[in-house]
C-alpha cells in the first residue's frame, strides 16, 4: 500500500470523530488487493466516533478493490460509486455505511478550491 | 408509451413489448427489457413454425404481470383458431414468461416453437440519445442456460435464460419441439434474469428473495399489504374511488429500492425513462402520499440524505450540504461519462429536503429520523445560505458549472423556454425563481422547528426564524409586480424582474411566503380566466409572450402543480378556490381512467369538453400519480398538528360525501368524515361533472366528525 492511502486511514484514526459520518454505526472492511497480497483494513463508525485497525474481521459492509482503486479513491481521482458501478468495486453488506464513509473522500484534485459561483463571500 | 405498446414494471426493472409479447430491436425507442437503467433484453420474438403470431387481446392482470392471447397465423382475414398460445408475463428480478400452447382440434398437432433473443446493453441514455456501443458482447450456452454477456473493461453485465423443460439452446434463442394431444396443452416457464458483475462477484439485488436467483417474487401479496395498509375511501363518487385506487397501485408500480436501502422503497419518477430516484420528483411525492403512506417518505429521506453533497465537484455540480437531483447505474454513469453518480444540479431538492422531514415528523412522530438525519438537514439548511446564493442578493439561483452534461435549468419547469418575461424575453443565468425562495423559506421556518422540538437547539431556531423573517420581508418587495398584482417569476442575473405570470405563485402560497396582504391577489391570478383553464392551472398564463396551449411548461396544465396550488391556497383560507382546482383536476382524471398523466393541454375546458394529452411518453409519472392523495388532503383539509390531526373540510360541488378511514399517524388511526350539502339522492343518469358548475365549491363541506378508533 502506499502512503497516501495509509495516511488516510492513519488521519481517520487519529482524527477520532467527523461530524460528516452523520449517525451512521457500524463497521467496513476493506480487502486491498496488491501485488498478489490482500492488506485489510477494518473501520468501526459510530455516531461520527471512527476507529481503524489491521486485520480481518467480518464486517458489516466488505469491500474489495485493488490498491491502486483505493489510492486513486483517497487522493479524489476515483469517484467510488461510479467505480462500484464500474465493477472494480465490489461490494456486499450494508451500503449504506460506504456512502457515509464516501464523505470523508476528498474532491478531485483538479477542482479548484472555490468552484465558479460557490461561495460568493 | 404509445398504444400498440405493453408496459410492466417494478421498481426499475420494466419490459415494454408490443401487443403479442414480443421485443423487436430499436436503437432509440424505450422497447426492451430494462433493469439499473441497462437494457438487458433488445429482442424477444416467439414463433410457431417459424411464423410469427397474431394478438388476440391482451390483459393486464397486475402492474408487474400481462398476459397475451395469442393465435398462430398473421393474416387479417382468417386465423386458424386451432392452436392458441397464452404468454402470461411477470416482472421481477427480469421475468418470468409462462408460455402454453392449447390445441383446440380433434387431432394431435406437432409443432417447432422458437423463441430469438438478443441484448444490446444500452444504457438508458444511449437509447435516448442512439450512442454506439464501446464494449464487446458474448453469447453462450452454458448447463442448458442461454448466456448474453457485455464487457467493458470491468464493466459487466448478464442475461441469463432458462427453460422449465427440455430445449434446444442455441446462442440465438430457446427452440422447442412440442407434440399436444388433441383438447390438450402444453406449457413451459421461461425465465430471464438480469445480473450484474462487479469485482468478479454478482451483486446480490434480488428484491424480494435474498439470495434465491429466480425471477418471479411474490409480488401479488406484496400489493394487497400495500393497498391495504393506505386509508380506505369511500365516498358517493365512483370515479373518485377508482383514482384513488388507481394511484396506490401505480405508486406501487413506482416503488424502487436502491441498494443501500435494506429492501425499503422511494418513489421513483416515471416510467419508462425516469425509473429511479430524483430529489424533486421523490420528495414532492413522497409529500404528497405522506398521509397515505409514510414510509416513502422514510425511505426518501434516508437516501437522499446519506448521497448528500459533501465536496465541490463541478462535473457533477456538487457542493457540501446539495441533495442529489438524479441517481443513474448504467455504463456512461459508471465511466463517468455522464455524471450521474449522483449528479446534483438542482436547486429545489435541497430545501424540500427540509420540508419534507418537517412534515414527515408531523404525520408520523417519528422523531428518531429527524435525530438520525439532523447532521444531513443542517448541512441542507447552510446550503441554501452558503452555496446557492449565487449572486449575493439573499436569493437562491442556479447556474451549471458542468456546461457539458449538466442541466441549464435546475428549478421543476427545466425546459429551455419555461422562465421567461412577459413580452417573450429569456433571461441569462443565474436565474432566481420565485418558488425557489419559498421553499427557502419554508425550509427555514420548518428547521426552526425541528430545532427547538428535535434538536434542542434554540439558537439556531431562532436565527433560523430571523433569516425566514427577512427573505420573507424582500421577497415581497423585490418579486411583487406592481401593475399586475403578482409575483415575477424569477429574477434574472442582475437581479431584474422576469414578469410573466406563471403557475410558481402557487406553490409561493404553499410555503407560506406570501404576505397576508398580497394573498387575496395571488388567489384570484390562480382561478381567474389567464391561469385557470377549467381543467386546472396553466403553467403560463394565456396572453403572455410564451404561452402555448401544448408547450411543455408554457401553458399546459401540470396535475402535480395544481395538487401543490390547492394545498396553498387551503394554507391562506381559499377553500373554495381550493376545492375547484380540487374538482377539476379529478374530472380531469376520470377521462384518463384514474391515472393521470404527466401534462395536458391548457386549452379552455368550455373550447375542448375534454383534457387533451400532451404528447410525452412518461406514464405512470410519480408525482401524477401522488396527485390524487394530495388533493384528497387539501378536500379534507387533513392538518396535522401537535400530534392531532384536524380535519376541515371544504368539498368540491358535486360530491355529496367522503370519507377516508384508518389515517394512521401519531393520534393512531382516525376517521375523516366529511359532507357536501348537495342532495346526491336526487340525481339521476349521468352525473354532471364535478368542476362544471360555475363557482363550483359553493356547497361547502360541514364541519366533519372526528373520532379515534
């Protein structure tokens, strides 16, 4: 895995609560694929509390994707419902829980910061 | 959808065919089998000895489920009417096609049945807009099952055919050889299940099952719980009856679950193109059914909420706090080629969001949603303050960054020529229209209460109230046309007046924005001669520059508008205007058998005797189809409040008494009674209708009963 998807969930886990997760409880695991290999992540979301650990443990939502999938998904290129969609997401479980998780993932990184006409101030 | 055509459908899975059963390929009609915006099945033609066979009647039995009456031959003169053949068809997962085949004669027959099936894959929006293919396709026969593949990259997607009984699958179809004893039958179950492939695995959708891959669900028992959870109606006017029901079951047709949902459903908007969820369309019917069936609402809420903008994203016009307008699953979505993953360009959606959880407390209780969805709500609320005001005049307007794909026009009137001036003048962007700082402000005066009642939150309760407060005070003075006792339409990019007289005054009764003083004005612009057509309210009035009997929203009267207009003018006291827009727009139902459609013309009633169809091929259309509920609401004048439910109600001439029974909410169920003064006993023949009589509502509805049970 690379760092910038580590660092992402090293941040989540330090950072501790986001309001953006809503009320939404429960817990993800993602199944990294990379070079042959599978790295899991488990994240346990509650009431916008977030905690992420190693290993695999089942979940309410599994998710399995390619570690260049989950880079391009934290650094804002892969927008993961199209890529769900896509077929190089899959996923089964509580959906519900990756929507709310989709908050936390960053804009694209050719956005500008304040998009034409957002934000007049 | 044209006459010659059969539709079924289930959530977003529907088959159109013509009236044998059969699927012809077309590259840009809605023809097919569809299911996640992806058309599994382009072709699906039975024969008999190689002929093709003519249609003798078709039932529709459920809105999931057809049966065709068949016999073999195609000639016009004579059909041999020794072998017919029944095709009864129900959709679920696919669907599922019972085919038999009686021989009527007194010798056995022997005979080759076929059927030839092919799938294209279309995305839903390459059929509308006929776009080439970039995948490549498979066909197979694997265990005796006809496979139909489409790959691009890892985009994938099946169609799966099998047969109850021994068949010759080739890669173009399922063939038969049938030998039927005389008097006898012979009968197969075809079935055809529509999969999707993601990372190497079938995404499990089946809706009614978990797990079991079989098309055909129980889905008839499903619809009696269905309409026999809604209030039951009784009342002296037939039509009125067969409406109500009508709507249900149509709204039941509409139900689809996303996957997120755990099985629980929205409204989707309209079949065929629009069989998904959308912002405006699923809030407003899901408004309007709220007395009837709340869950929708539930449902709506939730999933609105949970894809809420949370990032700025121009291709898909996103901002934090933006609920979605549309949610689409097809190929050009999962490439990005569309952006509907989901795309947010609206400008509505995000206030009803607000609107829609106040009311849905009020008809349910149900203070754990608005607990579970206040992150989402105040997101909405900041929204309107942080990202729609575009100009930075205090006024919500839209204007798309994605100048590709997006939509220019993000208010419900969306097409290009809706918001104009008075002399025919098209403003430039942004655009402010007037209904959009109604729901504003409406959103703001509900969140206040959801504050201080849910959130305990009074301090932004009140600075909610303050903002309500002012948007209110210059709306008034900045939209009121003054020589014409009205509120512009809109402002346009300098923040001048577009002064057409238009529909949108109505729905500014509906939130409530109208000043007490102006709201006499806007009553008599809703019934008088230029906006009200007979029928109903025209979208434009007759005389300005635009208006156009049949333009799209330029003068036709829309049924879903005028259900909004009569709910704010019962908001301001105009019971009798309320009842005869009520009344009008239910005749209007009755000469389209209970379903009303999406548009129809806003020629004069007295110059047409009949509501003329405007020419779209969008029915049952969600929010047509909520109609009827909300009208019954606004005849009833069913409030609820603090728990109670008030009903008041103001009957149109020409209904002598309705009643709706077992309304469920937080007061338990409840009864609504209520009676015109007519004298329905002396009536004879043909009742005359009920929007005829000049200022109809004059027999006004008693003070009716109410009684828990």
């Amino acid at each position: 895995m690379t760092e910038s998807s580590r660092a992402f969930f090293d941040r989540l886990n330090d950072q501790g609560f986001d309001p953006r997760l809503g009320r939404a409880r429960g817990t993800l695991r993602f199944d990294v694929r990379d070079n042959g290999q599978v790295e899991q992540w488990c994240i346990s979301l509650d009431r916008g509390a977030v905690q992420v650990s190693r290993g695999g443990r089942h979940a309410d939502c599994e998710v399995r994707l390619d570690r260049s999938v989950l880079d391009g998904i934290v650094d804002g290129t892969v927008n993961p419902t199209a890529a769900l969609l896509r077929g190089v997401i899959g996923a089964t479980g509580n959906f519900d829980l990756l929507l709310h998780l989709q908050r936390l993932f960053p804009a694209r990184p050719d956005e500008p910061a304040t998009a034409a006409g957002a934000h007049h101030e | 959808m044209s006459d010659s055509q059969v539709s079924i459908l289930d959530g977003n899975t529907f088959v159109v065919s013509d009236r044998c059963g059969d699927i012809d390929p077309s590259p840009t009609d809605p023809t097919g089998l569809f299911a996640w915006d992806t058309r599994f099945l382009s072709q699906w033609v039975l024969t008999v000895d190689g002929s093709r066979l003519s249609s003798l009647s078709t039932d529709d039995l459920q809105y999931f489920q057809t049966r065709f009456f068949l016999v073999s031959g195609t000639g016009t003169v004579y059909v041999d009417a020794k072998l017919s053949v029944i095709r009864t068809r129900s959709v679920g997962d696919g669907f599922q096609e019972q085919i038999t085949l009686l021989n009527h004669g007194e010798e056995p027959v022997e005979l080759q049945m076929r059927i030839d099936a092919d799938a294209d894959f279309a995305d839903l929006f390459e059929v509308k807009d006929a776009l080439a293919k970039q995948g490549t396709y498979s066909r197979g026969v694997e265990d005796r099952r006809l496979v139909l593949g489409y790959k691009r990259e890892e985009f994938h997607r099946e169609t799966v055919i099998s047969a109850s009984r021994e068949a010759d699958v080739d890669e173009h179809g399922l063939a038969f050889a049938i030998r039927i004893e005389p008097k006898s039958e012979w009968t197969v179950d075809i079935e055809v299940v529509t999969t999707v492939v993601a990372g190497g695995e079938r995404l499990d959708h089946t809706k009614y099952r978990g797990g079991n891959r079989r098309a055909s669900p129980n889905m008839e028992k499903d619809l009696e719980s269905w309409v026999g959870d809604a209030p039951t109606l009784e009342c002296d006017w037939d039509p009125l009856e067969r409406t109500y029901t009508r709507s249900l079951v149509d709204l039941a047709a509409l139900r689809f679950s996303p996957l997120s949902a755990g099985g629980r459903s929205l409204p989707a908007a309209g079949l065929p193109w629009f069989m998904t969820m959308f912002g405006r369309d699923s809030i407003f019917t899901s408004l309007q059914a709220l007395p009837f069936t709340p869950e929708l609402a539930a449902t709506t809420l939730r999933e609105l909420g949970v894809r809420q903008g949370a990032r700025v994203d121009d291709f898909r016009d996103e901002d934090p706090g933006r609920i979605p307008h549309e949610l689409r699953y097809g190929e050009l979505t999962a490439f990005e080629e569309r952006p509907h993953s989901p795309y947010y360009g609206t400008a509505d959606a995000t206030p009803l969001f607000v609107v829609l959880l106040d009311e849905y407390e009020r008809w349910t209780g149900d203070r754990k949603l608005v607990r579970d969805l206040e992150y989402e709500a105040r997101a909405a609320l900041r929204w309107i303050d942080d990202y729609a005001d575009l100009m930075g005049n205090g006024y919500v307007s839209y204007k798309r960054r994605n100048e590709q794909t997006g939509l220019e026009n993000q208010c419900w009137k969306d097409s290009w020529d809706s918001i104009s001036g008075r002399d025919g003048t098209i403003p430039g962007f942004p655009r402010a229209t007037c209904e959009l700082q109604g729901y504003a402000y409406d959103a703001k005066v509900r969140g206040a209460r959801l504050a201080r009642l849910v959130w305990k939150d009074s301090a932004l309760a009140d600075a909610l109230e303050a903002q309500a407060a002012d948007l209110k005070r210059r709306f008034n003075r900045d939209f009121w046309v003054e020589d014409g006792e009205y509120f512009a339409l809109a402002l346009d990019q300098d923040g001048a007046q577009v002064d057409a007289l238009a529909s949108n005054i109505g729905h500014l009764l509906w939130s409530g924005i109208v000043e007490k003083s102006k709201a006499k004005a806007i009553a008599a612009h809703l019934v008088g001669p230029a906006l009200f057509s007979g029928w109903g309210v025209r979208t434009l009035a007759e005389g300005e520059g635009r208006f156009n009997p049949i333009g799209y929203h330029v003068g036709t009267v829309w049924p879903f508008d005028n259900s909004f207009i009569a709910w704010g003018l019962r908001r301001y006291g105009f019971r009798d205007e309320a009842a005869r827009i009520a009344a009008g727009i239910l005749d209007a139902a009755e000469f389209f058998d209970g379903r009303l459609p999406e548009a129809f013309g806003g020629y004069d009633r007295s110059v047409t005797r009949y509501p003329v169809q405007y020419p779209t091929a969008c029915s049952p259309q969600a929010w047509s189809t909520g109609t009827p509920l909300l009208l019954l609401r606004t005849m009833l004048g069913l409030e609820p409040i603090d728990g109670h439910l008030i009903v008041d109600p103001a009957l149109p001439h020409g209904i002598g008494r309705i009643e709706l029974l077992d309304i469920r909410g937080p007061w338990g169920r409840i009864d609504a009674f209520a009676r015109g003064r007519i004298d329905t006993g002396k009536r004879s023949g043909l009742r005359p209708q009920i929007g005829d009589s000049r200022g109809a509502a004059k027999e006004r509805g008693r003070r009716s009963r109410v009684h828990n049970t």
